[in-house]
C-alpha cells in the first residue's frame, strides 16, 4: 500500500518562505544585481592641497590628484557669499585636465571661495577642502 506524504503545516511553509526571502536577499548583492543597473566603478577620489595665488590675469588654482590614474579631469566651483560647494555649474566650462586653473574673470576687492572636484569613470567626487582668497587689482607690495 502507497503511503500519502506529510501534510505541511502553515507553521513549517512560512519557515520555508521567510528562510527563502532572506537567503534571496544576500544573494542579491553577491551576484551583482540591482534594480539601478548603474556603474559599480566608484567616483575618483577628491584632490588635495588646493591653493590660490594671485597673479596678473586674476587667480591661479592648484592641486594635487589623490588618484591620477582614476581621474579623468577636474572641475572648479566658486562661490561668493559663502563657502563653495560642489553643486551647481562649474566654473570651467569643460573638464580641466592639469593640476591648475586660473579664475580670469575675477573683480576687484571680491572675496572668492573655491573647492575642485575629480571626475572619473564612476563620476565625480566629492568636494577638496575649500579655500577663500580676496582679489586686488594691485596687490600690495612686500618689504
């Protein structure tokens, strides 16, 4: 004679579901799938030692790269009445690919704020540290 299997209970099939919902759930970043199908490639990080220095057609911007080989270009943002931020249009119209840009478009006695940012595969980074300079047309002369 056959014998019939088991009844499941209700109790052991919600076992069995959540035990299945929570290995899906740590499948999901193994496997890489997402429901963003975005770049898995980081932004590049933020360069470092941004400085300003006054010269003849207005300021002179430089920095340092944390990562040349993961940075595509740079982009400078100014700001006026507070502290500069990442957000907003950049001041360069395109990428900038050296380690310096000069703000030519600057006015006299102006306090300007400025903060860079690298670009890369995976977007752009976050803000350096920001740095304030105030522009004279003359500046004064050292003893």
């Amino acid at each position: 004679m056959k014998t019939l299997p088991r009844a499941v209970s209700r109790h052991s099939m919600l076992r069995r579901l959540v035990l299945f919902v929570v290995l899906v759930a740590l499948l999901v970043p193994v496997t890489g799938c997402d429901s963003g199908g975005g770049n898995d490639t980081p932004p590049p990080p933020s360069p470092v030692r941004l400085s300003a220095e006054q010269v003849s057609a207005g300021i002179s911007l430089t920095w340092d790269s944390n990562a040349p080989d993961e940075t595509d270009g740079y982009n400078v943002y100014r700001a006026t009445d507070a502290e500069a931020t990442a957000d907003g249009t950049p001041l360069n119209g395109s990428p900038v690919s050296d380690l310096s840009f000069v703000d030519d478009t600057v006015a006299d006695g102006t306090v300007y704020s400025y903060v860079v940012t690298s670009i890369g595969p995976g977007g752009e980074s976050r803000a350096s540290s920001a740095i304030t300079v105030r522009y004279f047309p003359d500046p004064p002369t050292r003893p």
